[in-house]
C-alpha cells in the first residue's frame, strides 16, 4: 500500500509539473515570421488577384477598361492613371504591396504584427491588442488594420483606405470604403497563403477575392530600395 501511494504521488507529480507544458503549447501562436515573397504560377494572374474581370459597378467598369487602353497607364502622356507611377511615386496602397515581386517580412511585436515592406521600405501594423477599427478612420495610404487568431490562421480586418489607389496593379480601381479582409496561413514551413476578399459597395457588384501564396526566403534580408530614385534612376 505503501509503495502504491508512493507510485501514485510521483505520477501525479510529474502530470502536474507537465501541464504548464502542455497549456503553453495549447495557448502559442502560430509562428508567421520570416521574410516571403510572392510566387507567381505561370499562367496565372500575377497582377491581379483572381483571373478575368472583378465584378465592377458600371461607373467603376468605365474606369477600369479606360485604365487598361493602350497605350499602358506608364506610357506617355498617362502616368496621371498609375498612383505610383513615373511622376507620382505614391505608396501603392495594402493590396498591391502584396502582390509585387518583391519580400516582405512580418515582425510579430507585443500588442501587434508589423509586415516590413521592401518596396520603398514601408510599413504596416495590425492591431493584435482587441481594438476595433474606428467608425469614422481618416483615410489613408495603409487602412487602419486589425487582428485575431482563428486556429491557425491570423484574420486581419483593413478599413479607411483612400480611394488614391489601385487595389490591383491591373487597374482595378475601389473607393474609401473598401473593407478588406485577409487570412494568412502557413501551409507548409516554407509556405505562405493569403485569401483575401475585398468588400465596396461603390466599387463591386458583390464581394469577391482571391488566394495567393508566398514562398520563405531562407535567411532573407530586406534591402534598401528607394522608389523614386529606381524611377529616376537615368537622372540620378
């Protein structure tokens, strides 16, 4: 009887020094940190986020076709079409940064995630504290993001983006109450995928989205690269 409740004292022990274990494994955070770039599948839609053309409010229709007329929206006598073309050199916006063949690397920090930008070194927090997006957020380049886990996947809310620029690098253009919504996901180590579906009544006929999907960049590094002097390049 003796040696049984010994027995018994030291399992319970060894259960009760493990569970502070097993309630931190339960309780962490998927890990989305590192430096990722976008991989365009061939045949694919690198400049955009779904194939064809978004389901476009007829005002918003006239604006994309006449975005996408030749001459391109970089060509002469149009850079006034491309926010961040030759003689703009604007911030492209939360959506197209992620589509350009560029890195980014996410930081995660106390109270938020932080997604550094190699393009032009910008960057953008998502509020991970429990805050809401502000009812009236004055508008700018980025939005005002905020955060939270579901399982494994970090949702991430993104309102108040101006109607400054492009949702797409093909033009597509959205109005100041674009409601963006993205899940990131780790599908594999080495592997990033994004949804995202984008919301504007002035804008869409309906919600509508798509998926792409980042590759980690081992041991990656953000470099410095200035916009306007790559832009300017020949006159530097």
């Amino acid at each position: 009887m003796g040696n049984r409740l010994i027995v018994s004292i030291f399992v319970l022990g060894a259960m009760l020094a493990f569970l502070p274990v097993i309630s931190s494994a339960q309780s962490s955070t998927p890990d989305l940190s590192g430096v990722w770039q976008v991989r365009n599948d061939p045949g694919g839609a690198p400049y955009s986020f779904a194939k064809g053309e978004p389901p476009l409010q007829p005002s918003a229709e006239k604006k994309y076709k006449y975005n996408n007329m030749k001459p391109e929206p970089d060509g002469k006598g149009r850079d006034e079409l491309n926010p961040r073309g030759p003689f703009l050199c604007m911030p492209p916006g939360p959506t197209v940064l992620m589509l350009i063949n560029l890195p980014f690397e996410i930081i995660p920090t106390a109270g938020r995630i932080v997604i550094y930008y190699q393009h032009d070194h910008l960057t953008r927090s998502i509020w991970m504290d429990g805050r809401k997006i502000p009812k009236d957020p004055d508008p700018s380049w980025a939005g005002y993001s905020v955060g939270k886990w579901e399982g494994d996947t970090l949702v991430v809310d993104t309102a108040g983006i101006n109607d400054k620029s492009w949702l797409d690098d093909a033009g597509t253009p959205h109005s100041s109450e674009l409601h963006v919504v993205e899940r990131y996901r780790r599908v594999a180590p080495d592997t990033l995928e994004v949804n995202f579906q984008f919301d504007d009544p002035k804008t869409f006929t309906k919600p509508w989205g798509g998926k792409k999907i980042y590759r980690l960049v081992p041991n990656g590094e953000i470099h410095e690269h200035v916009i306007c002097q790559e832009l300017f390049k020949e006159r530097i």
